[in-house]
C-alpha cells in the first residue's frame, strides 16, 4: 500500500522548465529548429597585436615581471593559448606567431638542461639573452613611436590656416654701396671746380675739427642733412677733402648713419643713436 501511494505522489509533482527567452512576453522554452546561427558568431576575437614581440611584450607587463628575467615557463605556456586561439581562426595570421612560440620552446628546452662548465670569472651564457635584447629593442622603439603619434598632426589636431601678410607695411631701406657714396663725392667736386681759382698755397686742415664741425651742423638741422647740402663748393678742394675723410671717419665710429630711401635717390645723412663729440 505504501508503494503505490508513494508512486502516485510522484506523478503528481510538475515539472518545471525555465524558459530561454521570452519573445513578445511569451515564454520560449526551446530554440526553433530553423534557427540559422552563423559559425563565426560565438567567436572570441583576440586583442590587436602587431607580431609576436607585442604579443610577448603584453604577456610580461601583464604579468607584471622584469623583462631582464623573464620566466619562461609561465610565459611559454599563456603564448602558446594565444596562439592556439589564433591559429584555430587564421592560420596564415598565426604562422609568424608560431616561429615565435617554437623560439620559446627551444630557450624553455636549454633552460631545462645542465648549464655547461666555464672558466673562473666568466659568466655562462644566457639562453633568454637574444630573446631580452629583441624585447628591449622592440619596447624603446614602440615607445618613441607612441611618443611622435603624441605630437601634434596636421589635420587630425589642427589645421592649416592661410594668412595673407601686406609686405609694404615693413619697409626697408636699401643699403648705400659704394658706388653711389662715390658718384655723389664726384658731383661734389664738379661743383668745387666750377667756383674756385686755382692757387697754389699750403693749408693745414685738421681731421678731427671738420668731424666736430659736421656733428655740430648735423644737430643744427635736427640730426637729418642731405649729403650735398653738407658741403660747400665755394670753400675749395682741400677743405672739401677734408671734410669728406671726416664724413667718413664718423660713418666708421658709428657716430653717423648714411641712408637712401632707394637706388639712385638723393643720400641722407643723420646722427646714430650714440651722439657723442669725438675727443
């Protein structure tokens, strides 16, 4: 009697089935048989990497160890489901990976075997030396790019801008050759012939006196004389020379500037800014 009240206790307890999904409040308790879902759908898609050097560099910093001592057997192993990961979805992309990961097997491989004997004061060989030296290189060389992405690129963080400059504002004033500083000495002794006599005498001229007598004219008129208005024809060649080294001599002190607005044009003379008597 026990036994059959037993079973139909059993019969009486519902089953309950949870369902998947609920479409449009409707509890879905199993998928359509008709259900397409691609094979690439369910597919975990690895972090971008630019070879097996940035594949191995990740490895470490992630693990947060010392590039200098690498543990290759912790490392070996985490590259290699990387790369079974990888090959699993392309081969052709995981091929270099894989000259990678028989690299580490061969440095995990000598790791593993009796180190050879060596002199007193040498050290042994490293096997992880080659593989640390590659890294070190890779990681100075990512950084420097990182560091010039950085900087600022046209186009991308600003823009070239054209500007338009009017050039005739800054006007500048030609320099006076040599030539013209003749030409115009020349005109001046052309006007000295024409309104002397000729007579033959001796005249001491002082040098330093027509240089005072030239920066007392050049105050006199405001520190701006034109070149021929400086000199007086009627006071004969002599004086004229004179009075023409001294020019000179104080255009050598900086005591003078000669400027010309442009070629050809009448010269001018004027103080510097340095306005001293010479002693």
């Amino acid at each position: 009697m026990s036994d059959s009240v037993t079973a139909t206790t059993a019969e009486a307890v519902p089953v309950v089935v949870s369902p998947l999904a609920r479409i449009y409040g409707q509890p879905l308790t199993q998928l359509p048989l008709d259900l397409y879902i691609p094979p690439d759908a369910m597919a975990v898609m690895l972090d971008a990497f630019e070879g097996p050097l940035d594949l191995l560099l990740y490895l470490i910093r992630k693990a947060n160890v010392n590039v200098l001592d690498i543990p290759m057997a912790p490392l070996t192993e985490q590259y290699l489901l990387y790369v079974e990961a990888m090959r699993s979805q392309n081969l052709e992309l995981a091929a270099d990976y894989l000259v990678m990961a028989a690299m580490l097997i061969e440095i995990k491989s000598r790791m593993l075997l009796p180190r050879p004997k060596v002199d007193a004061g040498d050290e042994a060989e490293d096997p992880r030396a080659e593989l640390v030296r590659r890294l070190v290189e890779y990681e100075q060389m990512k950084l420097a790019g990182h560091g010039l992405n950085e900087l600022p690129q046209a186009e991308r963080d600003f823009e070239w801008v054209e500007v338009w400059v009017e050039k005739t504002l800054l006007r500048r004033l030609p320099e006076v050759s040599t030539l013209d500083l003749q030409e115009a000495w020349r005109g001046i002794l052309r006007q000295a012939r024409l309104h002397t006599h000729h007579m033959v005498q001796r005249e001491e001229l002082s040098v330093r006196e027509h240089m005072t007598l030239i920066l007392r004219q050049l105050r006199d008129a405001g520190g701006f004389v034109e070149f021929g208005d400086l000199f007086d024809p009627q006071q004969g060649a002599p004086v004229l020379v004179v009075h023409f080294l001294a020019l000179l001599e104080l255009a050598r002190e900086h005591l003078l500037e000669v400027t010309q607005v442009e070629v050809f044009a009448p010269i001018y003379l004027r103080l510097s800014d340095e306005r001293s008597e010479p002693r």
